[in-house]
C-alpha cells in the first residue's frame, strides 16, 4: 500500500487539518443518510493509502471541492484508478500532478513507509520510457506564462544543488532541492507554455528531479529514490531528449548495482545503450558499461566484465566535454578507471585493480569523487599486502570526507575500516582508530521542510 500523496498536498493547500476533514467528511454524509464517525486516524490511514469505502470517496472531494473553490475528482484526491506513486501513467497531467504531489509529501517526510519497487513495477518506467506512445503536445494552458528565462532559473538551480551536493552530500542538500521543487518549479509545470517551450521545461525539471534523486539515494532512502528517478525519465520522454534519458537510467543502473541487483543492472544498461542509440554520448556510453562491468564481476562472469571494461575504455577515448550534455559533467577524468578497478577487484584480480584505482586517484576530480576513489585504491593496497600504503591512503581518505552528509561516503568508510581490521599493524590500527573517531558523529536526516 502507497501513501496518498494527492491528499495530502490537497489538504495541505485546502488548510484543513486531519480533525478539520474527518468532520467535514461525517456531517456532510448526514444529507446521504449515512452515520459516519471518521477521526483523526480515519485520515491518516486514507494518507497512508487506505481507499475509504462505499460514497465516501465522493463525498471527501465534496468537501475538498467547496474548500478549494474549483472540481476535485476522485483521481486527482488519489482514489481513482491511477492513484499511485508511481511516476507512470496514461496521461502527462496526470503524471505531473503526481509528482507535484510527491515532492509535496516527500518535503513534510510523510513518505517513510514507502517500499522499493521491484519486479514488473520496477521495469514498467524503462520499458515505458524506450517504447511509443511518444508524447505528440505537451503545450498547457495556465494563468502564468513559462518562458527561457523561468528554464533558465532552473538550470541554474540544477547546477548550485549539484555543487552543493558534490561538497557536502546528499543529506545536506536533500531538503533545499525539495523546497526548490515544491516552490519554483511545480508552480512552471501548472503553468503556460507551448509545445517546445514545455519539452525544455520537462528537460529542466527532469534534471532537478534526478538531483533530488541522488541525494536520497545518498541519504540511503532508497525506495524515494527509485521514484524520483522513475519521474525524471518520465520527464525526459515528454522533453523528447533521448540523451539525457540515458543519464537518468545511469542513475537506475548506479542504484541497481548498490542494491546488488546485478541482472537488473544489466538490463537496464542494455536498454539505456539501446535507446539512446546514436545520440548517446560517448561520457555515458563509458560510465554505463563500466558498470555492467561491475555487475557482471559481481555475478561471477569474468568473460562478460571483461568485454564491457573494453567498451567503457573505448567509449571513454571518444570524451569531448564541450559534446557533452550538462549532466554528464560527473564523468571526469579517471572515474572509468575507478569502476574498472572495482570490478577487477570483484574478480580477485588485485594487481590491475590497483593500477586502475591509483590512475583514478591521480586523475582531478570533486570533493566526493576523490573520497570513492580513495576508498578503492587503499582497498586495494591492502589487498596487494601494503598494509602502510593503504593506512596512509586511508588518512587521506578521512581528511577529504570530513564535513560530508553522506551515507555512501559514510558506506566506503566502513568498507575500508573492515579491510584494515584484519591486519595486526600499527599503521592499520591507527588508521582504524581514525576512521571510528570519524563515526563517531552520527548523520541525521533531519526536518527537510
């Protein structure tokens, strides 16, 4: 069962409070010859994604009908057919006042009982995004007008979360992309615009969305996530971009492979390849067979990893950066070398893993990518047995994580704390100690509103 985050946004915009709606709901059932007692914790279930029975449904958008001023049906309270989280949906308004909805429900952190999807739910959103009906308008009509300078607000805003989120991760940044959402960019998708003004719009705000969706994931809050990415390919479609929906189901793969669904990850990758066809850029064509090659090493398929490491480096050759699109900016210098050494480390083959993991770490890269590539190269060294090596990269590692809200960083530092664990020197324990003291201090999701 999904939170019904359409009536929670409606009661939030309506000002009617729990108490205030279960009241409304009971007296206007009088005139039906209905005897209701809905309370409190009626409301909170109907949140929650309990559909009430028989006519109360319709009496509900009544009551939210003569508040608001202007017609709630049972689809937009969330009780219709469609009523999901999902960012999937026969129509494009439909969709969008879902998602509106969501970030609304995500920033009052009424969300936290949601589930990964898997299975058939879990692929609809790609298999949707690759195949027809292709949006043909995406025009609206709204009392204001969108125009470039409103998209371009938003690509600016993209840009500052990015950073924001590169330095000090994505807990810290969560809650500022989400106000930005709710605030700025849901009032543009009400709004005005024409057909190709709209496809930029849906680009733009594809691109925020997927930025919300990276920090959650940072966040380990890994089923909000899953949505958002979810709705950034869904925005991608409408904005008719074939490249960056490839960058969005780099994020889907990233995802799959943390959460050790390799045969996903697979497939996703193939897909993202598949459709993006020609107009895939070099950058993503390296960063996603790279990680099939991470998959497949994890799977225990040697030949397979071996061949995606391949087609990674071949694609990375072909990197211009003034081709590229704005998203793929993430792809830097030595960041394919960083998953191959990850993935030949899966295959026990520790000697060029540590090759690639020491190109990575001399390749410039931000903040947070030199944080991962640390992590992997003193795993590494202490794989090759130099213990002091990798004590000295750990060191290194710390000094360059300290300040980030991150759970991933967080996850890296814990792995190479377990790798150093097991060796009885002193450089190791010091290093040990270093990494506990910096655990020490516990991260904390905190109020996003």
């Amino acid at each position: 069962m999904e939170p019904n985050t359409l009536l929670a946004a409606l009661l939030d915009e309506a000002g009617v409070s729990h108490v205030g709606l279960a009241t409304r709901v009971n007296e206007a059932g009088r005139p039906r010859g209905l005897s209701l007692r809905y309370d409190n914790t009626s409301v909170l279930r109907w949140i929650r994604g309990q559909k009430p029975r028989g006519e109360v449904p319709d009496i509900i958008c009544s009551v939210l009908t003569d508040r608001l001023g202007r017609p709630v049906s049972l689809d937009a309270a969330g009780f219709g057919p469609l009523a999901s989280t999902r960012a999937t949906g026969p129509t494009l308004p439909g969709f969008l006042d879902r998602a509106t909805a969501f970030w609304h429900s995500d920033g009052r952190m009424r969300l936290s009982e949601l589930g990964v999807v898997t299975g058939m739910e879990a692929v609809a959103p790609v298999w949707e995004w690759e195949n027809p009906p292709h949006d043909v308008d995406v025009s609206r009509q709204g009392t204001v007008r969108v125009g470039p300078d409103d998209i371009a607000v938003l690509g600016v805003a993209r840009s500052h979360y990015e950073q924001m989120y590169r330095r000090v991760g994505g807990m810290a940044t969560r809650g500022r992309i989400l106000r930005f959402l709710t605030r700025e960019a849901a009032p543009m998708l009400r709004g005005a615009y024409c057909d190709p003004v709209g496809r930029e719009l849906f680009r733009a705000v594809g691109s925020l969305v997927a930025v919300a969706g990276i920090c959650s994931y940072d966040s380990d809050q890994q089923a909000i996530a899953q949505r958002y990415f979810h709705q950034a390919l869904r925005l991608a479609k409408a904005s008719g971009d074939r490249r960056f929906g490839g960058y969005v189901i780099v994020l889907l793969v990233n995802q799959a492979v943390y959460m050790k669904d390799f045969r996903q990850a697979v497939a996703f990758a193939e897909a993202g390849v598949r459709a993006a066809g020609a107009h895939i850029s070099p950058a993503l064509a390296a960063d996603l067979h790279a990680m099939q090659a991470k998959a497949f090493a994890r799977m225990g398929d040697e030949s397979a990893a071996h061949r995606c490491m391949g087609l990674a480096e071949r694609a990375a050759g072909h990197i211009r950066i003034d081709q590229e699109p704005e998203e793929t900016g993430y792809v830097q210098p030595g960041l394919v070398e960083a998953h191959l050494a990850e993935a030949l480390m899966s295959l026990g083959d520790t000697a060029p893993a540590q090759v690639y993991a020491e190109e990575a770490v001399h390749s410039l890269a931000h903040t947070r990518g030199r944080a991962h590539r640390l992590a992997t190269l003193a795993r590494t060294e202490a794989a090759a047995g130099e213990i002091d090596r990798a004590a000295a990269t750990t060191t290194e590692l710390v000094a360059t994580a300290r300040g980030m809200e991150s759970q991933r960083i967080r996850d890296r530092l814990n792995s190479v704390r377990t790798t150093l664990a097991r060796y009885e020197t002193r450089s190791a324990a010091d290093a040990v100690e270093l990494i506990d003291e910096t655990l020490l201090v516990p991260l904390d999701l905190g109020s996003v509103q």
